[in-house]
C-alpha cells in the first residue's frame, strides 16, 4: 500500500495536467458523496413566491420556474450522474475486457462470437442504440446503466482482444508457460495485467461519454423522471427559458456537465500511468 501511495504521489506530482484533473475528480467525488448534505436549499422545495430569480447572494446560481434553488439541484444532482455512469462503465468493463480477453487469447469460435457481438451493436448509431433500448425497458435509471453499458462494451472488447492477441506470443508468456502455468492463469495473471494500462484510458473516456449519454436521454425525456435533479433534465427544462432572458437555469447545469465531462478526458493518462506495470519499476 505504502509502495502504491508513492507511485501516486509520483504520477500527480510528474504531470500538472494529471494533478489537476485528479484534483477535479476528487471534488466531484466529495460533491456526489457530501453534497446533498451541505446544500443551503432543499433541491425539491419549491416556492411560488422566487421562481426565475437571477444569481444573488440568497441563490448562486439563480431559481428555477418552480422557485427551487438552482445550485442546490445541480450538487445533489452529481451523486446521480457518477452513479450512473460509473455503474454503466464498470459493468461494460468487466464484461467486455473478459469476453475481449477471451477472444484474443483462445482464438477461434470464441473470436467468431465476441467479434460478431460487437459487431452488431457497432453496427447501429449507439445513442439511438441507447433510447430503443430505454424505450423498450423502460425509463428507469437500471435501465439507462444497462443500455449505456451495451453500447460501450464493444470498445473495451476490441482492446483487450487487441492487446491480448499481441501479447500471447511474447516472451515472459512462453516462459510462464514453461513453468507450468495454465491458459486461464497465462491469461489471467500474466497477460491481463499488461493490458490495462490503455482499458484505463479507455474507462476515463467511457465515463465522460456515460455522463453524456445519461443527460443527453434525460433531455429528450427518456432518462431519469423530474422533479428527481439531474443535469440532462435541468438543461432541457431551462433551453425554453433562455429567449426570455433567464440564462442562468442551463447555463450552470450545461457547465457543470461540461466541467465532468472535460475532468475525465484529462484522467485518462494519469490513470493508464498509474495502472501500468512498467512504470511501477
């Protein structure tokens, strides 16, 4: 542990770029975790008497046209939104990088299946993708983790099956395997490891397009229902007001799923540096 704390230490300190992405992603994180608790407002309260009220000192980020306070919506809204795409990019992480991993390594019919699984969800535009199966389900939040894991588990199996693939024939795998070693140990404590290192960048790209996914059917009423707070809803409720003049109701939901979006982008090196083997020596 003490080895793994240095080697973080290490990875903020060498990059700024990683440093300040890490540091956004811890205050999403406390925000997710602590927010709902040290809100000034109840994000469901409303009141007739404060709807569509500008930023001021009382409301930061303005009211909506219910009268319910802007900024407190949109930090209890970040617990949702992590949730859900972590969820979402855990489960197509786990399933895709083992059926790519199993592809590469064995070949053959196993190749045949995985190949043609991704192949057939690569085959359609992966948002439209994403509503039919909502759609079909259901608009709720399990739904919309299952449906967001669908369409991002092909890109996980074609990298490890890449990686697995080139790795099989290397070196230290023959010589593992001289030392007596099964396939399913080869692959699991050999060639698996190695192949991380760009899956963690491939996860931090997934999370920013899993946040994306989520608003993005939220604002076309397939995602999560109102009055629950989330970012996709309360950009789609404050689009009608902006010709009136009341900007601020989706320009601050619009920025903080900007500032998410953009935090994981910048993670994906910090991730793939910390997760690499090679870089631990």
């Amino acid at each position: 542990m003490t080895e793994f704390l240095k080697h973080l230490k290490y990875i903020l300190t060498e990059n700024s770029v990683t440093l300040i992405a890490g540091t956004m992603f811890l205050l999403l994180i406390l925000a997710a975790l602590f927010g709902p608790y040290i809100v000034p407002y109840d994000p469901l309260a409303s009141s007739a008497t404060r709807t569509l009220e500008p930023p001021s000192w009382d409301h930061w980020f303005g009211t909506d046209q219910l009268g319910r306070d802007v900024f407190s919506r949109i930090i209890v809204a970040t617990r949702l939104d992590l949730a859900i795409a972590i969820s979402a990019v855990v489960i197509s992480f786990v399933l895709g990088s083992v059926l790519g991993s199993l592809a590469g390594f064995f070949g053959g019919w196993a190749d045949r299946i995985v190949g043609r699984i991704t192949d057939t969800i690569m085959a359609f535009p992966l948002f439209v993708l994403a509503m039919g199966i909502v759609a079909a389900l259901g608009n709720t939040v399990e739904n919309i983790v299952y449906a967001t894991a669908i369409i991002n588990l092909p890109f996980y199996a074609r990298v490890s099956r890449t990686e697995v693939n080139v790795r099989r024939s290397a070196d230290f795998v023959l010589a593992a395997r001289l030392a007596g070693n099964s396939s399913l140990r080869l692959l699991a404590m050999h060639i698996y490891p190695n192949t991380l290192p760009p899956l963690m960048v491939q996860v931090s790209l997934n999370m920013g397009w899993a946040i994306l996914n989520a608003a993005g059917l939220s604002f076309i009423g397939l995602g999560v229902r109102p009055p629950t707070p989330e970012w996709g809803i309360m950009v789609a409720e404050g689009a009608g007001f902006i010709v009136s003049g009341e900007w601020w109701l989706a320009l601050f939901p619009g920025a903080a799923l900007m500032i998410a979006v953009f935090t994981f982008n910048l993670l994906g090196d910090g991730l793939r540096d910390l997760i690499d083997p090679r870089r631990r020596t």
